[in-house]
C-alpha cells in the first residue's frame, strides 16, 4: 500500500486543508482492500464502491480516502478514457499526469514513510516545476485535460510550467475538442478561484488552450490604432479587474461577472474621428453573450447565469453616476435595478478601474465612497432593494373592476417612475392616490364611484 497524489504533494507542500482527500494505491484489490481497512475502524464507515473504475472510498470523520488497485493504462485517440489492467506501482506512477503527482510514500511495515519519486518530484517541488513524468506529447495526447490542469496547478501552486511541456500543450491543444465541455468548466473554475487567475488565463491564451473554448476572450487581446489613437487591450484589462475583485471576493459567480463584464467589446468597437474608440452597448450585448457562453461550457442555467447577465449589464451604471451629481433619482434606479446584488455590482466598478494614472484613480475611489454613501442613505430611506409595487396588478383591477389589459400596465409603470423619481415615497396610501389620479387622467374610475 502506498499514498499517492496531491495529498502526499500538499502535504509535503505544507499546504493548508491537504487531509481530508486522501489516497492510496495496493498493489492487489483496491475495493477488498478498502473494506478491509472499513471493517477495523470504529464506528464502521460505509464503503462506497465503483467497481467500473474498480476503486472504492470511505468516509471517515471528515476524511475521504479512495483506496485503487495499481494499474496501468492505454489509450485510444479519439477518447480520454483508458483501457484498464491490474499493474505494479511503477506502472501506477508511470500513469500520473505530473511529476509532483507522481510521488508515492509506503504503507508498508519493512520500509514505512518511504518516499518513492521516480520522476525527481521532490527536487520540481523545491524549483516550482510543473512537467510530465514521460514524454508530454504521449501524456497530453492520451488524456487531454492533463493540459488543463497543467495550467490549473500552475495557477493554483505559483508554480511555472516547464518549457517543453508547455511546447507540448501548444501542439496538442486541438485534442482538446474530445473533452467534454463540463470537465473543461471544472478546471476553469479552479484556475478562477485560484490566488491570482490572470496567471492561468494568460497561459491559457499564450498556449491556445483559451481558443479551444472560449474564443470571444481571445478576442479581446491586442490594441488597435486609428490617427495614432489606441484603445486599452481588453484582454489584460480583464485581468487585471479579475485580479483585483479576487483580492475582495471568493464568490465564482461574481469572478465570472468580473471575467465576461468586457466581452462584448471586440463587436461593438467602432472609431470616429470625433469620439475615438467607443463600445456603445457592450454591456447590453454582453450579457447576451454571457447566456450563450454559460450554454456552451455547460455552467447553471437558473439564477446563477441570471446574477452574471445583471452585473454584465449593470457594469457601466455605477461609473456613470461618479461623472455626475448623483441625484436620488438615478440612485433609486441603481438600487431598483441591482436589487440585492448592489453591493457585489459596486465590488465589481471598483475592481474596474485600472487605469495607470493614480490621481484619476484616486478621484473615481472618492467618487464611489460618495456614491457608496448615497447608495446607503437612499435605501433606508426608501427601501428600494428587491422592490416590490406597494399596489400591485390585482390591486389595481379590483378597485377598478378591470380586465387584465394595457391600462394595467400603464398604471402600474406610472406608480414605479413616480416612486423612482421622488414624487411619491415608497408607501401604499402615496401610491393608491398616486393611483386614482393617473386612472382619472386616462377616464377610469373606481368600480363603486358615480362617475364609473
């Protein structure tokens, strides 16, 4: 028996939260083993078995340890997933995408806490080393989500990726159309939830992973001149606001907002000699980029892609309102809008200026503690946030015996604008005479009035 993988490497790493996935390879029966080991532990673990990959795990406390036979593999071109036969450890570790993942420490009684790195695992841990234990090209082309993760552990350890593996991963990178779009979308995750993401993204690009998968990112990079006016690259602006929301904010969905917030740039851009470069609608078109990229990659289709379409398109308001004199109006109209999301839409405009000029940077940083405040002071006040009518559809068909029909709706958008633009406060009995009086001007009346 013999520890293997990433817990052995964090472990050795020092890195924090490493015990809780453990796991071991037997040179034998991995699921008989796994019961074994079950049956001598106190309260006895439930052992969950699949035996199609013929591997086993127990939950024990808070700890998962998955017990395998050693084996070896091989593989077709057109899939990642291997023909399977029982083998020797060596054969095991011969199998591992990296050298760090490669090592193994004993079980066993003659030789326990042996450490067996055939791959010089230890010595690419103490130089930060990313590379393949055989030829990458064979490594990447048998299972191509290895280049994936190649750039995830890059990411994710700080480490840098060795050169010829990385010339590996550029060869290779068209292999990865046989990997299904949710396997890609979970190491994407990681790379975005990792410390610093722009290193892992700015691999995937300089490897041609990113193309593979998410070209209207690829798109954004480079800098176009008109009469030797250039806009910003996109693509390391990007990353640079990704960057900077990450040092506030673990949420994923709020990183991929951060991530896609830009991505319509490259199809609205457009030069006139008057304004420069400008991206009118980018936000508009964004977030229905943003629905057709979460479709293609095979992310949450529910609330999930509805929270990043909002701050997609609700990117640009906040920063509008730091041009101005914030007026309680168009603050409302922030808050009606963003509704519970506001604090994550002004997360997300802060982490959005990135510009080089600190003094500039400086006075949007003052504008927004303004906005901020303004924002806090119109809520208490009018409480706004996930805003529902005071008088509601139903409401205003009861009083007046109505139909459902077009002046429903014209009434209950009059009460909204009036309650958004300040002429009513946000209360019922305001917004009931607020109510009367649009549905006389339009010759409407209550059902029990004379006039009716």
């Amino acid at each position: 028996m013999y520890l293997v993988g990433g817990y052995v490497r964090d472990a050795i790493m020092q890195r924090e939260n490493h015990a809780k996935d453990i796991d071991v390879v037997c040179v034998g029966d991995g699921i008989r083993l796994a019961e074994q080991v079950a049956a001598l532990l106190t309260p006895v673990p439930q052992v969950i078995v699949f035996r199609r990959f013929g591997t086993a795990m127990v939950k024990y406390t808070d700890i998962e340890i998955e017990f395998v036979g050693a084996r070896k593999e091989s593989y077709s071109p057109d899939s990642r997933k291997p023909a399977v036969e029982n083998g020797s450890l060596t054969d095991d570790q011969n199998r591992r995408d990296f050298t760090i993942n490669a090592l193994a420490v004993s079980l066993n009684e003659a030789d326990y806490g042996l450490i067996i790195d055939p791959f010089n695992g230890l010595q690419h841990i103490t130089e930060k080393i990313i590379k393949t234990p055989l030829n990458p090209d064979s490594t990447f082309s048998d299972d191509p989500l290895r280049m994936m993760r190649a750039v995830r552990f890059s990411a994710q350890l700080g480490f840098d990726i060795d050169a010829a593996t990385f010339e590996a991963i550029k060869r290779n990178q068209g292999r990865m159309q046989i990997i299904s779009r949710e396997r890609i979308s979970a190491e994407l995750k990681k790379i975005i939830l990792s410390d610093t993401p722009s290193r892992g993204f700015i691999q995937l690009f300089e490897c041609g992973l990113l193309s593979q998968f998410l070209p209207e990112m690829v798109a954004l990079h480079g800098v176009e001149y008109r009469n030797n006016i250039g806009h910003k690259d996109n693509f390391y602006h990007t990353l640079e606001v990704l960057d900077n929301l990450s040092r506030e904010s673990n949420n994923l969905w709020l990183r991929w907002a951060a991530l896609l917030h830009d991505i319509a740039k490259p199809p609205t851009k457009k030069f006139d000699a008057q304004n420069g470069w400008t991206f009118h609608g980018h936000e508009t078109l964004g977030a229905i980029m943003t629905s057709k990229i979460f479709n293609r990659l095979k992310l949450p289709l529910d609330h999930k892609l509805k929270y990043v379409q909002k701050l997609v398109a609700l990117h640009l308001r906040p920063i509008a309102l730091t041009n101005e004199k914030v007026t309680d109006s168009a603050v409302r109209r922030l808050l009606f809008d963003a509704g519970e999301d506001i604090e994550d839409l002004m997360i997300l405009c802060k982490a959005d200026i990135t510009s080089k000029n600190e003094g500039k940077v400086q006075r949007y940083r003052d504008n927004y503690a303004v906005l901020m405040q303004k924002i806090i002071d119109v809520e208490a006040k009018d409480k706004l946030r996930n805003w529902q009518p005071p008088v509601s559809g139903e409401d205003i068909m009861e009083r007046f015996g109505l139909p459902p029909g077009r002046e429903i709706g014209i009434i209950k958008n009059a009460i909204r604008e009036a309650i958004l633009d300040g002429i009513i406060p946000n209360e019922k009995a305001a917004a009931d005479q607020f109510m009367l009086a649009k549905a006389s001007e339009m010759g409407i009346y209550p059902k029990d009035s004379a006039q009716s």
